[in-house]
C-alpha cells in the first residue's frame, strides 16, 4: 500500500519490562517509587503514554505484586505531568518445559494463572490501556513459551473491555493480527483496535522493512497502531513507524543503550525519539490528545 506518513505522532515509553535486564544496566528502574519515577521523566521529555511493568524492588525480577502496580499507578497519577497509564497484562502466561527428551513436568519458573488472576491488578488500578499478547510463541530461551491461548485471550479481552480499559494488542507476528480481527469479529474488542507492532524479538517477526510493512499492511485502517524494535534499531524504528502511519515505541524494556557504550535512561531515550520524530516534519502529541484520538478515560488520583 503507498505509505502516508503520520504528522501527529504519540510516543510510548516502555518504562522497564520483565526481562532479565536488570543486571545489565544500573538504569533499570526496579522499585515502584523508580519506575514512577522514571515513567514520569518520560513523561516530561514527551512520551503521552507510560507502559508500565512492576519489579522486586530487591532483586530486579520481575512480579505481580498488585501492590507494586498500586503504588506505580498512585504516583503516576499524583505526579504534576499527565500521561497516559498503560499497565501489562502480559504475565501468568510463561510455561518452561523440562527439556526435549522431558518436556514433563514444567520447569522452575514456570507461572501459569487464570485470567481472572492475570488481569487482576488492571481490574484494581483501572489504567487506560493495558496489553493483550494476542498469540502465543517461542520467545528466545530454548524451552520457554509465552502462552495465550484463544480461550485465555477470549476472557481476559472481555474482563478488560468490560471495565473499561482499552486494550493494546501486542502482535509479535501476522497471526497475532489475524486473531486480533478475530476478537472483534467476536465482540471481544471494540473496532477501534489499538495495536502495537512487536519487531524484532526472537522469535516473532523480524525487524527486517519488508516484514514489518506486511505488519503494517494487516492492520485494518480504523486502527492505531505503533511500532517498536530492539537494541540498535530502536531509533531507526521510530522513523520507519512514522513514515508508514504508525506511533513510536522506546524505553529501556526494548533497548538499553543510548549509543555505542552509553547507557540510557528513559528520559533520554523519549528525548531522542521526540527528535526523531520532529526531524521529520511530524508533531508529538500529549496525553490528552491520546486520549481524544483513542477515547480514553482520564483516571483520577485514588
């Protein structure tokens, strides 16, 4: 399809994640009071939206600790900048088999919960937006599988679109978009679907441009979408995204490194993609823009 480049561009921060980054970079913000923190020096450099992990503040590791969520969601919403909260959905869903000659029992490390318990802290802190894998896949360790399965996705759509939360897909790969029209198709998800195009993560769709404008040519237009990828493309992708119609993606859950041999902190990160995205002739939005284009409900302070 011939490209229409957005001119009025959201950026969201992807705050800190749930992989094993935090032994990598100092940067990586582990306590809820950091991850606020952090997601609100986002905020403040340009990013409309806020995608929020929760961590032990001890160890770095991830949690679903729904009193980690409430205190970032607190201090987000207490903080003097407005942003846009979006919280993941994405956890409860890991299954490390024992290995290929004994795939049985599961492994250490493995935590699957229903959907009731795997939505729980969005139906509590009620963000705007929260995230729905939509597909499962063999995600770069040997024997781990991030598992969503119709069924899982079904229930934990229609928990999220029933309190009023919008979900962001996260599609990883083309199937993940064909199953997203299914939900809608299902009245799970409301037409206006909000989709993030995950690129570049082993082992979902490469980062490659032919692959990504496949993405881009399965979104159906009445959808929003932004994009993202990993490490040393993160930039570059940011560009890519904007020129196909899309929003950006940055933040230290997908990329750690400013440039060669320095470390980034989100802030930076946004700063730079902001730069991005207005060398390009496109204007960055705020939180309230978002809200209008999306149809979000601003949340207030509890």
């Amino acid at each position: 399809m011939p490209l229409a480049m957005n001119r009025d561009v959201f950026i969201t921060c992807a705050v800190t994640g749930s992989g094993g980054t935090q032994d990598r970079s100092p940067k990586v913000p582990r306590s809820p009071k950091e991850i606020a923190d952090s997601a609100i020096a986002a905020a403040k450099a340009g990013a409309a939206v806020v995608h929020c992990h929760v961590r032990d503040p001890e160890t770095g590791a991830p949690s679903r600790k729904l009193e980690y969520y409430r205190e970032v969601t607190d201090r987000i919403r207490d903080a003097e900048v407005d942003v846009v909260l979006n919280l993941t959905a994405g956890m409860g869903g890991d299954i490390i088999f024992g290995g290929v000659e004994n795939p049985l029992p599961v492994a250490a490390g493995t935590d699957m919960i229903g959907a009731e318990e795997r939505v729980a802290h969005v139906l509590e802190c009620r963000p705007e937006i929260c995230t729905l894998d939509c597909g499962t896949m063999n995600f770069a360790e040997a024997d781990y599988v991030m598992t969503n399965t119709p069924g899982m996705l079904q229930a934990m759509g229609r928990m999220m679109t029933e309190s009023g939360v919008k979900p962001e897909v996260e599609a990883f790969d083309t199937g993940h978009l064909w199953y997203a029209k299914q939900l809608v198709a299902d009245g799970v998800l409301e037409p206006d679907v909000l989709v993030q195009l995950c690129m570049g993560v082993p082992w979902g769709a490469p980062d490659d441009l032919n692959t990504f404008m496949a993405m881009v040519n399965n979104v159906p237009d009445n959808w929003t979408f932004s994009a993202f990828s990993l490490g040393r493309n993160q930039m570059a992708y940011a560009a890519a995204a904007v020129l196909a119609g899309g929003n950006v993606r940055v933040g230290l859950e997908d990329n750690l490194w400013l440039e060669k041999g320095v470390l980034a902190e989100n802030y930076q990160l946004v700063e730079r993609a902001r730069g991005v995205v207005e060398g390009m002739g496109a204007r960055v939005i705020g939180a309230a823009e978002v809200r209008e284009k999306l149809k979000l409900e601003k949340r207030a302070p509890v």
